[in-house]
C-alpha cells in the first residue's frame, strides 16, 4: 500500500487513519443533525422545556437535543417499564424518558434541587406524563444504599441514566449495577467531559473540568475492566457510555 498514491487508496476503501472514522469535524454538521433529524420530530412539550432552558443561568446542563432523542429510542428498544435517572435538572431528559415510556411505566427521579425540577414539571403535566415520575429531592446515593439491601428493587430496573455529581459516578456504578436487571442498560453521561479526557495534563481548562476530570477518567478506566457489563463509549453530546448488564 505505501506506494499506492492517498486518493487511490481512499477510492478503494482505505483511510488514511483507519483509526479515526468520526465525520462529525464541524459545528455546521452537528446543526445538519438537529435542524434535518431532531428537531423537526421534537415533541411540542420537549422543544417548550429546551427553550424554558435555555433561558436558565445553568442551561448548559441540560442534555443535547439530539442525545435525548437517542436516550428515548433506546428506551423503546429495549422495551423499558422501570427506570431511574439521577440528576433531573430541569428535566429535559426526564420528558424524553417519560415520553418514551408505557403509561404505566415508571421513573425514580433524583436530585438534590426541586426549584428546578419544578420549572419542567408543567410540560411534564401538559404532556400527561407526570404520572410515571417519582421525584425524589435529595441526594441520591443513600437512597441506593436502602435499596440494594431490599431484595425487591434488585434488578428490578430496566435502565438508568446517570447524569448528577461526577465525584460519584463509581460510587453510583456499584450500586445501580445491582439494581438494573440482566440485559438491562446503565447510560453514564459526560464521559468525555469536555474532550478533557483526551487533553494533555498541563493543558489549560476550565476549573470544574479541572477538578472533575480525574472522576471521569477513572470511571473510564474501570467501565472498560468491568467483565459484569458490556459497554459502548460513544461520542454522542460529551460522550455517553452505556453498560449493558451480564451477570
Ligand atoms: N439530566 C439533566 C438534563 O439532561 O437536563 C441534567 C442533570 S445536571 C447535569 C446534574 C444535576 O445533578 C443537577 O441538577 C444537580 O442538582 C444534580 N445533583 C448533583 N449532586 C446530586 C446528588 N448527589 N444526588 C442527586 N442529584 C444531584
Ligand atoms: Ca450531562
């Protein structure tokens, strides 16, 4: 191959770095996605809660748009009836989760803020989904510690979206991996914490990606070793890994 020229390769299938096959190089491309595939198929109550968002001192929080869609497609795939998600915000991926559910489904929802749980919470009624959401307002990690020791919440869940304090994130791993069912799905957001993960160790960052980036990176680690899961890190929004239970 080193002395066939580059675009004969390309024209035969080889690239050039076989190891990076992203398209996604711009942020005209990303705004291709959300204005051909996301938002024009954006429920109503959803586009309404972005915007409400949007207008938040914290929006950047929020989950994208188009990772949410994925989230709630996901659900229906694997036909999900019991979930927990922790870090609610303002809820935005909360609706898609809610909307994605049956009507008797149900989610167990933490955060250790209600003002902004209750900023959404119109459009989770308007939308007629309020029903399935248990919000629990506090922090959520003695909560799992209750319901790993009560034979009846293990593996009684079907997926669980973890998007709170990043510190904790393995303290969370070892406990939701009792309580998702086998085949079941655990999604941990912002594993590529701002590309940090990637960054050289002097290279200049924000103080909270600074100071977080150490979590994620051992998260990281540890989600690859782990022989209970299989996982997939995608480079969805700041990267999601999903671990999709074993054993
Ligand atoms: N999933 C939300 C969305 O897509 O809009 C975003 C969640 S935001 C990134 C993280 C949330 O975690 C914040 O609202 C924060 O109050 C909450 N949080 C922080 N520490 C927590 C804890 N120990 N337990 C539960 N929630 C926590
Ligand atoms: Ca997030």
């Amino acid at each position: 191959m080193a002395n066939v020229p580059e675009d004969k390769r390309r024209e035969e299938g080889n690239h050039p770095d076989h190891a990076h096959k992203s398209l996604l190089k711009s942020d005209a491309l990303y705004q291709y996605i959300l204005e051909t595939s996301v938002y024009p198929r954006e429920p109503e109550c959803m586009k309404e809660l972005r915007l409400i968002t949007a207008n938040h001192p914290w929006n950047g929080m929020a989950a994208a748009a188009d990772e949410v869609q994925f989230l709630g497609m996901l659900l229906k795939m694997l036909n999900a009836k019991n979930t927990m998600e922790i870090g609610v915000y303002t809820g935005y991926s909360l609706l898609a989760a809610a909307l994605a559910l049956p009507d008797d489904g149900k989610i167990l929802a933490f955060d250790i803020n209600r003002e902004n749980y209750e900023l959404g919470l119109p459009m989770f009624k308007k939308a007629g989904v309020a029903h399935k959401i248990d919000f629990r307002e506090g922090p959520a990690l003695p909560v799992l510690d209750q319901m790993v020791h009560d034979e009846k919440h293990k593996g009684s869940l079907d997926f669980v979206f973890v998007d709170a304090d990043k510190e904790n994130y393995l303290s969370y791993h070892r406990r939701v991996l009792e309580l998702v069912r086998v085949g079941g799905v655990i999604g941990y957001d912002n594993t590529l914490w701002n590309g940090s993960v990637a960054a050289p160790p002097d290279a200049p960052l924000p103080d909270h990606v600074r100071r977080l980036r150490g979590h994620i990176l051992e998260l990281n680690k540890h989600l690859a070793a782990d022989p209970r899961v299989e996982i997939c890190h995608l480079s969805i929004a700041d990267g999601l890994t999903l671990c999709r239970r074993l054993a």
